[in-house]
C-alpha cells in the first residue's frame, strides 16, 4: 500500500488507544491545564486570509465560519472579537463516544457562574471561559476531580 505524499497540507497517521468512556474514571483523571495567553472568537468570511498555522479551531456555520485565535494574532489581523478567553484542556484522552463529561464539568462551572465554552476534540475536550474567570474554573475543575 502507497501512502500519501505530504504536501503544503497537513497529513498524519495516528496510531491510538481508544479514549476513555467511563464518567468516573474521566472526571477522577481529567487533569486540566490552563494554557498561556488570550483567545478570541472571531466570525470570518474568507479563512483563506488567516494562515491555517495560527488557527487553534475552526467551525463553519451558514452565517459565518467561527475561528479560535490568539488575541495577538486576531489584533494583528484587525479582526473583530467581543470574547478574550482563557483556555483550559482536559488531559485525558476522552472517547467522542463518552457520556456525562460535558454535562459534568459545565454544571460544575454553572455552579461558580462561569460561563464555558466547549471544543471536543479527538484526544482531549477543550474549555474556553472568560479570561477574569480562569482561576476561579480551574479550582472548580480540580475540586470535581477531587469528588
């Protein structure tokens, strides 16, 4: 079998372990991490104009294709934004298929009142919330894990 050439676009092979499904083990090993810097949500009609290197998510709608950017990279680009998050993984590698993490960790930020917003992605779910409420969700995360 002939693999596929690499060219400018992106192509890997992941070899993987399935993620994890079960809630308990999930929560009790979610381990977050706060990454460094701002984010910003920017609506786009043309993601042509921002180089696919600087892109941390991407989703498009009918209205409008929705990026997650670095705030510097958004300034720089004078795109607009009304939302500076702060960004926070979930380590564990999570099956796409699991029930209840979601659910779990947002009623936890609800709780606090922090607002959250969610990427699931294939190895780890993704939690952007207000950049002033970042540390007040990270103790919210760690003491669900703690439970």
């Amino acid at each position: 079998m002939e693999l596929p050439k690499r060219s400018d676009s992106y192509f890997f092979i992941f070899t993987t372990m399935p993620g994890e499904t079960n809630l308990n083990t999930l929560l009790k090993n979610m381990t977050p991490v706060l990454n460094d810097g701002d984010y910003v949500y920017c609506a786009i009609s043309d993601v042509g104009t921002i180089d696919i290197k600087e892109i941390i998510g991407l989703f498009k709608e009918e209205e409008a294709t929705t990026v997650i950017l670095k705030k510097e990279i958004a300034d720089q680009l004078h795109l607009k934004y009304e939302y500076v998050a702060a960004w926070i993984t979930l380590t564990i590698h999570s099956s796409l298929a699991a029930t209840g993490l979601t659910a779990a960790f947002a009623n936890a930020l609800a709780a606090e009142d922090i607002s959250c917003n969610v990427v699931a992605a294939y190895y780890h779910d993704h939690i952007f919330v207000a950049k002033e409420d970042a540390a007040r969700a990270m103790e919210a995360l760690k003491k669900l894990a703690e439970r």
